[in-house]
C-alpha cells in the first residue's frame, strides 16, 4: 500500500541529502589530514608495516649472524670482516657530508685487516695494524697538501672505531671454536639485540621522560631501564644454562655493563647523524636503516663484554 501523506517523499529525499552532505563535509575536513597520513587508521597502519619491516630485516641479519657464529671462528671472522667495512664505508660517508675528506682507501684496508689479523694472530697483531694505519695516515698527510689534520682523525678513527670494536667478536668466539664459544658468542650479540628490543617497546609503551632529546628524541628513561632488563635476562640464562664460569650475580653485572656500553654506542652514532643533519647511516636494512644504524650498539657492547669476560676470569 502506497504513502499518500504529502510530501512524504520529498521529506525523506531531503533527510538523505542532508545526512549526505553531514558525511562530504566530515570526509573534506579530514582531507589535510589524510593527505599528510595523519589519520588514526593511517597511523596504526604505516606503524604496523614499518614493525613488520624492521622485523623482518633484523630477523634474517639474526638468522645469518647464528649460521656463521655456529659455523665456526672463520666464518665469524669473515662476517665481522663484511659487516665492519660496510659500517667503516657508512661512516666515512657522514664525515663527508660533515665537510671531512677522509682517505677511504686507508681506512677501509684497515677496516678489513683488523677482523683477519686477530682471527690469524690475536691481540698482538691488532696493535701492528693500528701502527700501520697511523704510519700510513702519516705519510698521506705529509705529501698530500690538501688533508687537514681532521681528515686525518676521521681516516684513522673510522675503522678503529668500526672494525677494531667489531674483532671483539671473533676474541670471544675464539674462546671455544665449539658449542659453548657460539652460545657465549652469540648471546653477548643477543644481549645487546634484547637491550634494543626492550627499549624500543617499553619506551612506545610507556616512555613519558626523555633520555637525551636533543640528539635522540625518541629515546625515554623508561625505555633505557627496559633495555638494561632485557640485556640482564640475556645474560643470566647464559649464567644459568650455557657458561659454567659465569655465575648469576656476574652475569646480572656484565648484563647492566653491556647494556649500558650499547646505549653510549648508539648516542654516540645518533650523535653523529645529527651533526651531518640525517637520520640514517645508509639504507641497507629496511626498517633499520644502514648497517651502521644497526651495529652501533654492538661495537662498544661488546668491547665491553670481552673486557667483562676476560677480568671477570670467564675467558
């Protein structure tokens, strides 16, 4: 049966076109804001992707740190080798965009001199290299008039600060070419990682007081005692589980040093990023940024770790 009121029909089209128009008037008020990506969903979106991608990324440079640390002091040495030249490339390349003219040639050689002279020969041969690069360093700015003395710094700097950190790695593997010097290899490394992980979600979580804001601003208080949590487990499963030298009261020690050691390492590269005006090192790792972006942390961590190992009687 037909409406036969007056108007019924006019009054509803006009309902609809109002709610309509209600509608195109919301979605034009959001148009900035979608544009720019700023919108809730966009948001939740474009931060799910990039936990997706650095996950992944980080993942398979985890997968393929385990199978060459398994393998052997060799194949480590031939990681640390790659991973430490790549980082010595990326950090000649700020001090380039700092106005810095480093002599790549230089520093990169001793980039992969150090990882095989401590692989083949040990500690003593690391300070031949170090006596080599300075000599080498020496003559370049005697007959090159153009070098400055910083170009210098930075060319003798970039790979002790790389690579001679980076040999930490193979000394601790060295420590057992079995089972046990993979393990004690590996969860140093992953004690580091976890510091990283531990942070980054503890600090998007709850992180409300900031760190150091104005070389890293997304860096909480919250986050750097999470990060040191997460380092200190690492350590004490290996007290419990893997080393028998390490007892847990050492290992709760070795993990807040190490921790605390990465932290210094990635201010220090965010440091030097900031200066330049970049906010990555390169683009190598998806999610991660270069390699130096995601071995910052390891190059002073373990350092300090060998360090711990070798007076805390472990090694």
């Amino acid at each position: 049966m037909s409406d036969s009121r007056p108007g019924s029909d006019n009054s509803c089209g006009t309902g609809l076109d109002r709610q309509i128009d209600r509608l195109e008037d919301r979605r034009d008020a959001k148009a900035d804001a979608r544009a720019a990506g700023d919108l809730r969903g966009q948001r939740a979106r474009n931060s799910a992707e990039r936990l997706l991608t650095r996950s992944t990324s980080g993942a398979i440079y985890a997968v393929v740190t385990l199978v060459c640390v398994l393998a052997g002091p060799l194949t480590t040495t031939v990681l640390v080798a790659a991973e430490a030249w790549l980082c010595c490339s990326e950090f000649f390349r700020i001090c380039r965009m700092a106005g810095r003219m480093p002599n790549d040639a230089l520093g990169l050689a001793a980039a992969l001199a150090f990882p095989v002279a401590v692989c083949a020969w040990g500690v003593l041969a690391a300070t031949g290299v170090v006596f080599v690069l300075l000599m080498a360093c020496a003559c370049w700015y005697v007959f090159t008039p153009r070098a400055s003395v910083a170009d210098v710094a930075v060319t003798a700097f970039g790979p002790l600060y790389t690579s001679l950190s980076f040999s930490s790695v193979i000394l601790i593997r060295q420590f057992d070419p079995g089972l046990t010097g993979a393990i004690l290899t590996f969860g140093v490394m992953l004690s580091i990682w976890a510091n990283d992980a531990f942070a980054y979600f503890v600090g998007s979580a709850i992180g409300a007081h900031k760190l150091v804001p104005r070389i890293s601003p997304n860096k909480s208080v919250e986050g750097f005692f999470g990060g040191l949590v997460g380092s200190v487990v690492v350590w004490v499963l290996l007290a419990l589980f893997a080393v028998d030298a390490l007892s847990v009261p050492l290992a709760v020690v070795f993990g807040l040093v190490v921790g605390l050691a990465g932290v210094i390492g990635d201010l220090f590269e965010s440091r030097l990023k900031r200066g330049v005006g970049v906010k990555d090192s390169g683009n190598l790792m998806p999610g991660h940024g270069g390699l130096l972006d995601r071995s910052d942390s390891m190059l002073f961590g373990c350092m300090a770790a060998l360090f711990l190992l070798i007076f805390g009687g472990v090694l």
